[in-house]
C-alpha cells in the first residue's frame, strides 16, 4: 500500500478537483511491454486488484465523494432534462478514481 503523502481539494474557475498524492511502488506499469505481451493476464490482474480494493478498503475514513450529485452536478434535476432519476446506491465502495492500466504495477 503506497504511503498518503497528500490530500486535498483546489478550488479553480471550472469546478473544484479533489486530489490524492502517494509515496512510489516499485513495479511496472500494467502497459509495460512485458504485460502488452500477456493482455489476458493483465486484464485479469487488473480486476482482481479492483475487486480487492472495492472490498476491503474501509468506506467510512475515505475522503472522496463519487456520487453522481458530487461527481457530477449538472446532473441535478432542472439541468438533465428528461434523464431518470440515478438508481439508488445499493452499497457503498472505495472507489479508485482513474482505474487505468498505466495506473496498475504488477
């Protein structure tokens, strides 16, 4: 688990960004060549750290809001036209924010 060296919010004229900085792992990036070779192999990896990670990380000390009203709010009602109301939320996770593969070290 990477050491939290930051959390914050910044406040700029096209919304406020919530941010979260960590200390290095040592690793290579699930786009390293070695994982381009075996796609398979990372895609699977990849979502098993996902899954780990949404079901073990504690919900109530985390920082982050990732409801559609915080993470999106031209999506309150008078501006959505006739989109449907969100599904309510059946359980609470952590979220990682930008699950990409350049964001996984194996």
């Amino acid at each position: 688990m990477p050491r939290v060296l930051g959390v914050g919010i910044d406040h700029a004229p096209d919304g406020d960004w919530a941010w979260l900085r960590t200390g290095g792992l040592p690793g290579r990036s699930a786009v390293h060549p070695r994982w381009a070779a075996a796609p398979d192999v990372a895609v699977r990896a990849i979502g098993v750290g996902l899954r780990t990670l949404h079901d073990n990380l504690p919900v109530s000390t985390c920082p982050f809001d990732w409801s559609v009203r915080a993470g999106c709010p031209c999506c309150i009602r008078h501006n959505r036209a006739n989109l449907p109301d969100p599904p309510p939320i059946d359980r609470l996770v952590v979220c990682h924010g930008d699950a990409c593969a350049p964001n996984t070290l194996d």
